[in-house]
C-alpha cells in the first residue's frame, strides 16, 4: 500500500510540471495591458515602462515562468497587481467557501444520485427508470449559470424561501450561512447527481445479473436484503470511484457559481483576477484547484 502511494504521488510530479507550464502560458495569453491592472490609467508612459522592468516582465518568458515556479515550490505564489496583497493569504481567507460548497455539492449529489439509480435499476424499463434517465440527461446539458440563475428566480424572486446570494462564514452565522449554500450546492450538486445516478444504475445492473446475487435470492432472503446486503455493497466500488473523479467537476462547477452567486470563494477569485488581468491572482487559484483534483484522484 505504501509502495502504490509512493507511486502515484511520483507520477504526480511530472502532471504537476506540464500543469504550471499550461498555467503560466494561458496567463500570457489574457489581452490587454498589464501595466494598467499595476499602475491604473493615470500613469504615464515611463511609470509603466519602469513598472514592467521592476516585475520582471521584460524577461524572457522562460526565466519568468522559472523564477515563478521557483517561488510556487517555496510557498510564494506571489502578490495580486490590483491589491498588492500574497496570493496565498488570498486563497487562505476564501478556500473555506470553495471547500464548503464542494463539500455540500458532493453530499447533494449522492443523496439525490444514488436513491435514484437504485430505483432505475430495480425497476428497469419502467417509467421510474425512464423518469430519471431523462432527468440525468437534463442535469449533464443545463449550464452551471443557466441552472443556478433558474433556482434564484425560483426559490428567491418568486417564492422568496432561499437568500439569492451572499455567503457568511459558518462560524459567524450557521443558520445564514446553510440558507446561502443551499442554491449554490443544489446548483453544482445536480450535474454531478446525474453522473451518480447514471453510474449506480448501471453498477447495480451488473451486479444483479450475477450468479451470486440468484444464489441470495434462492436462500429466501428478502428482495430487499438483496439489493441494499449485496448488490449495493459490491456496485457502489466503481459509484465511488466516479464521485472521487467528479470532485474536479465540482470544483470547476463553482468558478461559474461562486460568481452566480456571489461567493466569495477561489473560484470567484480567478475569475476577477481573469478580467482584471492579475497574473497572480489566476496563476495561484487555478494552481490550488488542480492541486486538490490531483491529491483527491
């Protein structure tokens, strides 16, 4: 077991390395100048021609990309252009949203998807089965956005249950703050549901297709018994599996609904820094969220 881990966290390394190469390189690539995102639009032409000799951005992009790995490795993910503030203090103050809604999204997702694969498997072919095979297909087309801006003027605007948006930290207000995640969650929750169901229903066909599973059934035990001793057991390996590798789904569905939304999370995070041009800000929130994809897979 050690060996295995030691293994994958070797094969880690070279995924890590290609991942900051297409980081840093996609940074480069967003249009615009970057001396306006340091200096504003009042500075003068000398200002920001001092500005990018000072940070370095006259260099060759190969010794700028080096220079920010260096510092990526030792924990300094750099200062935000518009804010002036560490990276890594930025991330720290808004990973506990981005962890709660995946988090949230994840248990959304499980109690909705694998009820309902259960239910499409027993009752194969039936309109139960057919019921939620189309609700599944909905839940993998609808947009992240289009989706949680649907909820808000659902459960917000029309039947005013649910705040719109916000978020308040747990510990500050913990019946404020379950209301504000509970869209959001549903939001990212119902895509990855849908993978879940659609997983569990196919894994409990298989199951209950095996010879062990007749032998179960010849004894006398309940149907029941049956489905949720047996097949439920051995069909969940592989449903588990698909929830482990839809965390990165999650965490790329909350970029989109942390700005929905309003939470002041990672995701929202790079998104800002994509339109405000702060190389930073993106280099480092898009560097987390692979890092958690990486060690959870």
């Amino acid at each position: 077991m050690i060996q295995y881990i030691l293994r994958r966290i070797l094969q880690m390394v070279p995924v890590i390395f290609l991942v900051t190469v297409v980081i840093f390189s996609i940074t480069l690539l967003l249009p615009g100048d970057i001396t306006y995102t340091i200096l504003g639009e009042d500075a003068t032409e000398e200002q920001r021609a001092q500005a990018i000799i000072d940070y370095g951005l006259d260099d060759p992009v190969i010794i700028q990309y080096f220079r920010w790995l260096g510092h990526a490795m030792q924990g300094d993910l750099g200062r935000s252009f518009r804010t002036h503030q560490p990276v890594i203090e930025m991330i720290q103050e808004r990973f506990p949203a981005t962890l709660e809604l995946t988090l949230f999204s994840m248990i959304i997702s499980v109690i909705i998807g694998v009820p309902a694969g259960i239910i499409a498997s027993t009752k194969r072919n039936s309109v139960w089965d057919v019921l939620a095979t189309i609700i599944s297909m909905f839940g993998v087309a609808i947009p992240f956005f289009w989706l949680g801006i649907l909820l808000i003027l659902l459960f917000s605007l029309k039947l005013g249950w649910l705040p719109p948006s916000g978020y308040v930290p747990f510990t500050t207000d913990p019946i404020q703050n379950l209301k504000l995640m509970i869209l959001p969650s549903l939001t990212v929750g119902a895509a990855m549901a849908a993978v879940v169901m659609r997983q569990t229903r196919g894994a409990m066909l298989n199951v209950l297709n095996q010879t062990y599973i007749d032998t179960a059934r010849a004894k006398g035990l309940s149907e029941a018994k049956v489905q949720f001793k047996h097949a439920l057991r051995n069909a969940f390996i592989p449903v588990v599996t698909v929830i482990g590798l839809q965390t990165g789904s999650l965490m790329g569905g909350a970029v989109v609904t942390e700005s929905v939304f309003s939470i002041s999370g990672v995701g929202r995070m790079v998104v800002q820094g994509i339109f405000n041009r702060d190389y930073p800000v993106v280099q480092g929130g898009i560097l987390l969220i692979v890092l958690c994809v990486l060690v959870i897979n």
